[in-house]
C-alpha cells in the first residue's frame, strides 16, 4: 500500500480513532478478567423462598404456601400454562370477584374474546375440515380434528367464564372501597 492509498483509508476516519482503541485495549489489560459471580452475592444463603401469589416467605420443602395455600416449590413454574389458567386456583379466585380494577376487567373482556374465538374455530374445523395431507391417513386427521375440538369446546366454555366475570363485574371500579368511604368520612 502506498502513501497515497494509505491517506485515503486513514481520511475515512474519525480523527484519533486508533488511540481510541489503543486505549480500550489497555484498559482491557489492567482491568483483567471480571471476578466469578457466586449465587451466594445474590441470594443471602439463609434467604426462604416467597410465593408468587401472597409475597410471603415459607419454608424451601413446602409445596404449598401455609398463607394462601397455592402450590409453590421448583416446578410451579414447569406447569404447562393453559392447565394452570384454566384450572388453576388463582384463576377461579379472580373469575369469582366482586370488584376489579378497569385493567383487570379489560383483560378478562379480552381473554375471553380470545378464548371463545379460539374455541369456537377450533370445533368448526372438526366440522368443516380443510384439505387433508396427502401423506396423513383420513383417520389420523379425523383423530387430530376431533382433539382440537375436544379442547375448543373447553376453551369456549372458559371464554363464557371469563365473558360472565366481565359482564358482573363491569362497572364495579367505579363502587367505592368500604374502607375508602371510612376513613374519608372521619378526615
């Protein structure tokens, strides 16, 4: 390369890009290796685990929370979702309310659009199938159609659940707390 091309390449340049790196390196060098990290700076070794649903510490071999008695331990969170959401206890505790927030309500409105959506596609499939795969047996795609509807029919329902807890509880952000309206009136 020569002088020429070389002024060329270095004019493409930022002005002092090369110290800029030298430096870093440097840096790189004196800093060294970043120290292992311990599970022990993190989490104290003494530290109980806390439920996700009540925020209350309990000890590591329970497998269900002495507060609120939902199940905790390493493999809550392993559960196949749409099992926890549809049967689980938290879910039945929030259709059965009284009074939501307009956040919850609409996520109950939405989740049941979806739900009964869902529910009601995957039964007309079964009815109204579409072309079947040329190297799938007539009887495999009956079968796999029969399932989905099987479950679209317990995704309906769960959208009608969903549905009725929106309709009853519509409006219900607007009613007063009974400890709001209390403590207002003795200020």
């Amino acid at each position: 390369m020569d002088d020429e091309e070389r002024r060329r390449y270095l004019e493409g340049e930022p002005p002092l890009r090369w110290l800029e790196g030298h430096l870093r390196r440097v840096w790189r060098r004196m800093v060294g290796p970043p120290p292992p990290l311990d599970i022990a700076d993190i989490v104290p070794p003494d530290a109980w685990p806390v439920c996700a649903e009540c925020v209350v510490a309990h000890h590591p071999l329970l497998r269900y929370c002495p507060t609120c008695g939902e199940p905790v331990g390493p493999y809550r969170a392993v559960r196949y979702m749409d099992f926890v959401w549809i049967w689980g206890r938290g879910l039945r505790r929030l259709v059965a309310r009284k009074s939501v927030s307009r956040l919850v309500w609409f996520g109950l409105l939405c989740a049941g659009i979806q739900y009964l959506g869902e529910g009601i596609a995957s039964i007309l499939a079964h009815w109204f199938p579409g072309p079947r795969p040329q190297d799938t047996p007539a009887w495999a795609f009956r079968g796999e159609t029969a399932v989905s509807a099987a479950l679209g029919m317990a995704y309906a329902v769960l959208g009608l659940r969903f549905l009725s807890a929106a309709k009853r509880t519509w409006g219900s952000w607007r009613e007063p707390v009974p400890n709001e309206s209390t403590e207002t009136a003795s200020e």
